[in-house]
C-alpha cells in the first residue's frame, strides 16, 4: 500500500530520477506527444487560467507546459528533492512559486486564489484519506469558477474476490508455482502500478459533494492494464456556474490512445526529431 512514508522516501532519495519523470512518457512516444495529444485535450476549456497550482511536480514533467499557460503558478511536492530539482530547472522564471508540503496540507496555498489546479500520474499512488485531505481544501483554495483536474486511483474498485492474491507477500509463491504470470493474465492478480487500493471514482465523487464541491466529470481509464485502474476526475465549487451534471465515461481505449500518439511520434515528434538532427 503507498502509503505517504512510502511516497517519501521513493520520491526523495530512493528513485533514480536520471530521466526526470521522461520515462514515464515513453509509451506516449515522449511528453511532448503525451502532452499535446493525450492531456491538453482533456483540460484545453479551463487553460490558460491566470493562477494554476500543480500538485506533485515531481521534476517537471507537467511544469514545462503549464508554466505558458498562467500567469502565476505554485507547484507543491512532499519531496524536498522534486521542488530543488523544479527550482533549478525553472529558476529563471519569475511566476512560478515553490512549496514542500507534509503530504496532505495545502495551507501554503492562499485562499480563493486558484483558477485551475492539475495533477497528474502522482495521486495515483495515494490512498484515500490523503485525496480527501486535499479535496477538502480545494472548496478554499479554488476561485468560485476555479476547477480542479485530479488524476488519482480506481484500483479500489477492481480488487479481485481473492484479496491475498494481490498481497506481495504472496506472489513468490504463486510465481513458484507458475501461476502468478496465469492469475495476472486471467485479472485476479491485476498489475498494481503501486496505486492506491482505497480509492475510487465512487469515492471522489463522494468526498467532493461532502466538501462543498462537485464532479463536473469522471472518465476512468486503463493503465497499462485491461481494466480502468485510474481515474480523470474534473472538479468544480457547487457555487460555480459550471453545469451541475456528472459526464462519466468508463474508457478501456487509453492504452490505444498511447499506442496511437507513440506512432505520430516517430513521424512528428519534437524529441525524435532533435535527437536526429543531433546526431548529423
């Protein structure tokens, strides 16, 4: 379970961040590609905002693009390590501003002061009582038309019957047998990607309606995976004048999209083609 002890010591100080987060663009062909072609269409009706707040930054994967889109933008990150890495490599520019944070509080953040906040391919490693602590500060935090884009788990809603399959501790066993590789294939033991277990899309939706908030849309997404073990939840004030309908969309298809986008990407994209030109 990645629980936040578990978040802080692989983020700051255990992972090998040589790559600064790139790696984890590469089935998208890049971030570029995953950028423009799997994330901005999802957010393109609330950016540019004039103040974005991005939680878990990590290197800056997502900050490179954000940072045009906003006049001020406040990253916040549990890891000492990610906000000196952003520092460093954002130093330059004068809008952004930088935040640790115990994992949970966003009290450095001032009140009615944030038009979009993002975060993505981060929360998916919370459980749910770190999402709810954050939820229930986004009612303050956000303008009245203010809205949030949280990328978090759905791996609550795709635990197995048999529960002790998914513990760690058992998949040595089931591997000396041969059936772990059986088990994952058939879905009983599904691919983890260190998400949280305790949360759903069920859930946010109920922790925002408690915390004077709303879904404004859910889509729940695979990852490398059959089954949707994530979610995309859009989150708005009740006060806001955004509709006041749930969209929800179960979509199996994301890993298409990739597959897709990784394609364009050796024709088009930007790194590809850098690294080409440099090698002439």
């Amino acid at each position: 379970m990645p629980d936040l002890m578990w978040n802080r010591q692989t983020w700051d100080g255990s992972y090998d961040w040589t790559q600064a987060g790139e790696e984890w663009s590469e089935t998208w062909g890049g971030s570029d590609m995953q950028w423009f072609g799997a994330i901005l269409p999802r957010i393109h009706a609330f950016i540019p905002a004039d103040a974005i707040l991005e939680i878990a930054p990590g290197y800056g994967r997502w900050t490179q693009y954000l940072q045009a889109h906003c006049r001020r933008l406040h990253i916040v990150d549990l890891s000492t390590q990610c906000i000196d890495a952003c520092k460093s490599r954002f130093g330059q520019l004068q809008h952004i501003t930088y935040s640790t944070t115990d994992g949970k509080s966003l009290a450095m953040v001032p009140d009615n002061s944030v038009d979009f906040c993002f975060s993505f391919d981060s929360l998916v490693h919370c459980e749910a009582d770190v999402i709810e602590a954050y939820v229930s500060q986004l009612r303050s935090k956000l303008t009245i038309n203010g809205v949030a884009f949280i990328h978090h788990s759905n791996f609550g809603n795709h635990l197995p019957p048999f529960r002790r399959l998914l513990s760690p501790t058992a998949h040595p066993a089931l591997h000396r047998l041969g059936l772990l590789s059986r088990f994952k294939e058939l879905g009983f033991v599904p691919y983890e990607h260190h998400r949280g277990r305790s949360m759903t899309a069920e859930k946010m939706r109920s922790m925002a309606d408690a915390h004077g908030l709303r879904c404004l849309s859910q889509e729940t997404i695979n990852w490398g995976t059959r089954r949707p073990i994530d979610c995309l939840s859009t989150i708005v004030r009740q006060d806001s004048a955004w509709p006041r309908h749930t969209v929800f969309r179960e979509n199996r298809q994301f890993m298409q999209e990739a597959a897709a986008l990784r394609a364009l990407s050796d024709l088009y994209g930007y790194r590809r083609l850098l690294n080409a030109a440099s090698r002439r």
